[in-house]
C-alpha cells in the first residue's frame, strides 16, 4: 500500500486597506496590508486561535466626524471595532496580545503623521492592558505586512522603493530585510 501525503490547505489572502478591518479562526487565511504612515494591529487570542487586523490611517478623529465606515480611519474607534469584533469570535480581551506596523515618515517636509499613529497605538493597547509582544513602527520605508489570524504569526517585509525622484532620504540598505514575529 502506498502512502499519499496529503497537500496542505490552499491559503487564501484577505488584503485589509485603509479603513477596514478583518477577524477570522480560519488556519488557511492570510490577511496582508501595505503601510507607510498608517498603522495596524494585529491581535490575537492564543488560547482561542482567533486574530484580526486593522488599518488606521490617523491617531484622532477630527470634530463632527460621525461614527460610521469613514470612522474607521481613525485610531480610536479602528481599535475598538477590532476589539469587539474578536470578542464576538470568542477572544477575550485579557488573553489579547497585540503586534503593530507601519508608522513611518514617508515625506520629509510634512508633519510626521506616522510617529502621532505610532505613539496613538502604543498609548492605546497600554490603557487597554493588552500587551504588545512586538513591533515595528516608525522609520521612512513603507512596509508589507502579513498576518495569520489563527496562529498569530505575522511577518514584514520593506517595499523597495520605486524609481524616480526620492521624497525622503532612505537609510542606507540593510541585508535580509524581512523580520518575522511568532
């Protein structure tokens, strides 16, 4: 009798763009999202095997911003939907550990939103009491972000910059650019 291995789950993708936000239990998905200056955070119930991602593109919503789909740009209420979305999915909120992304300075000469993103998220998840076991935040390179809700994983890599006019003055290269988080 020959033995077949048996071919592992098609992994399907969810890509989160500004303004939205994804939960799921499902060991065959993978959520991805591009970052320069927004943020997200990815959280995840070990204990449970869910997790989600957001992506936030400010800290603080301006006044008369109404809470509906163009709320969830803003820091505040992108962490809280994520966080209620992940209890609905049987997460509780004192097994949650968070990983963050993105929160660079893309151009020079602009106010720095990403370090106001970056400094919104960390204050958050700190009054929350959910701890952050890693992150990587700040610095002028956008980032591409994978995260696999079920497990926690989650992996980065630096986009390459496009040729043509620079806006910012990159540092200089670095040798295996990728850093995984388990």
């Amino acid at each position: 009798m020959t033995a077949f291995a048996t071919s592992p789950p098609l992994e399907r993708k969810r890509h989160v763009i500004q303004g939205e936000h994804a939960v799921s239990s499902d060991a065959s998905l993978l959520m991805t999202t591009v970052l320069g200056s927004c943020v997200a955070a990815c959280l995840h119930d070990p204990e449970r095997g869910v997790g989600g991602m957001n992506h936030f593109l400010l800290a603080e919503t301006a006044d008369g911003v109404r809470m509906n789909e163009e709320a969830m740009r803003y820091g505040a209420y992108a962490m809280e939907i994520l966080i209620n979305d992940l209890m609905k999915q049987g997460a509780r909120r004192e097994r949650l550990e968070a990983k963050l992304f993105g929160g660079a300075k893309m151009i020079e000469s602009l106010q720095d939103v990403g370090a106001a993103n970056a400094a919104f998220a960390r204050r958050f998840l700190k009054d929350e009491g959910i701890p952050t076991i890693a992150e990587s935040l700040g610095g002028r390179r956008a980032r591409r972000v994978e995260f696999w809700p079920a497990s926690g994983r989650a992996r980065q890599r630096e986009v390459e910059e496009a040729p043509g006019p620079r806006m910012v003055r990159p540092p200089p290269p670095v040798t295996g650019n990728d850093v995984e988080f388990f």
